[in-house]
C-alpha cells in the first residue's frame, strides 16, 4: 500500500513562491508516475505536472515555466516547486501515484486512475 502525505501549503500574495512536499510511504516512489493536482471549489480536480518513472516531466500549459516537479531518492519525496503564483492557482494540491502517468486524448494530465492520493494541502494566493 502507497502512503503519501502532502505538506507546504499556505497563504501567499500574488507573485510568491511555495514549495509542496509530498512524502511516499510504502513503497519507492521511482516505481510510480507521481503526479500532482489540485481542486478549487466548484472546479473539478485537474493536473498540474507529473514525473514518471524515467524522470520525464510534464506540465500543464497554466503552470508551464512557473512550477517545477522534482524528486529526491534520499528521503523518498517529491516536489512542487510553485513561482510568481497567481489567484487562479488558489487551490487544494494533492498528490498522487500510479504505475503509469494517465492522460486525456488531449494530452492533458488525468486523475482519473491515480490509484493513490494524499490527504491534500491548501494554497491560497492573495491578489
């Protein structure tokens, strides 16, 4: 079984940075697409970037040269680092796993079979 626990959330004001973290438990997290995504309310759950098991990376074109997913083998953790954030990126971010990284036709990042899930942890950006 895959535990994964989010943490970094917080309130920021426009044009700040955060980093989310997002432990894996259970297993190595290199055997798994990590991906995260986020909800606002009333939104559906959407991707934000994922990173597969070779280390490829993926970004939705809202956060394309903003965010940056990372990893780090030595404490089986993965990253979001999130840069000149906006109000539209207010949101809970969760993270999930899943043997092979899901997209839509479009080529959009799908939650939809993310076998595992964090708890998630709220972003909140100030305009």
């Amino acid at each position: 079984q895959v535990r994964l626990v989010e943490s970094g959330g917080d309130s920021v004001p426009a044009g700040g940075s955060l980093r989310l973290s997002c432990e894996v438990a259970g297993h190595t997290y290199s055997n798994y697409c990590m991906g995260w995504f986020r909800q606002a309310p009333g939104k559906e759950r959407e991707g934000v970037a994922s990173i597969d098991t070779d280390g490829s990376t993926h970004y939705e074109d809202s956060v394309k040269g903003r965010f940056a997913i990372s990893r780090d083998s030595s404490n089986n953790t993965f990253y979001l680092q999130m840069n000149s954030l906006k109000a539209e990126d207010t949101a809970m971010y969760y993270c999930a796993a899943n043997a092979v990284c899901d997209y839509t036709e479009s080529g959009r990042l799908s939650p939809a079979n993310f076998a595992y899930w964090g708890q998630g942890t709220q972003v909140t950006v100030s305009s």
